[in-house]
C-alpha cells in the first residue's frame, strides 16, 4: 500500500508544482482531485482505524468523514473535467442543462 500512496501524492505534488509554473486552474484542481482520491483510499480502506487501533471504532466524526469523502472525491473530479475541457466555454448549452438537472435532483433529494 506504500507504494501506490506514494505514487498517487507523487502525481498530486506533480500537479501542484505544474499548477506553480503555469498558474492553470486545471492543474490545481487536479490536485485536489487526486488529495480527496488520496483520503478516499486512506478511509475506505480502514487505514486510518488500523493506526489507531480499536479507539477509533466508535468514534462518528471518522464515519461521517468516510460518508462524506465520497461526494467530495466526485465533486472534484468533475470540477477537474470541467475546467479541463473547457467545457463551459466550449459547450455551454449542455452545460447548463446539466446544472439544471443536477440541481433539480439535488433539491429533490
């Protein structure tokens, strides 16, 4: 497991020094992408527990921190795609029907 977290904050440090030299926003938003895939790992696989031993178990923040990783880890990938592609400059109609849309289940939800 060292070995793929050290690849993936390798890619994320990559990425923040990209984002230094080029002042890009897609490249700092890749960052924090692979920083929130970084805990997505770190938590979901029960890492975190494992250090800390049974103390941990009981304790809700670390259960609403996994809970909550996952939408963060999607927001910030899509945040990433989307400043990537250029998606809102490129195809603006789509994109605003998917807001749309997103924002109408969300407030269904």
């Amino acid at each position: 497991m060292d070995v793929i977290y050290g690849l993936v904050l390798a890619i994320m440090f990559f990425s923040l020094f990209q984002f230094i030299v080029s002042r890009e926003r897609a490249y700092l938003l890749n960052a924090l992408a692979i920083g929130a895939l970084t805990v997505l790992l770190f938590l979901n696989n029960h890492h975190l527990r494992c250090l800390l031993g049974d103390f941990t178990t009981s304790i809700w923040p670390l259960d609403n921190a996994e809970r909550l990783i996952y939408p963060a880890a999607a927001v910030s990938f899509i945040a990433f795609q989307r400043s990537l592609l250029t998606i809102p400059q490129n195809i603006g109609l789509l994109d605003t029907a998917v807001f749309a849309h997103a924002h109408s289940i969300a407030i269904q939800g």
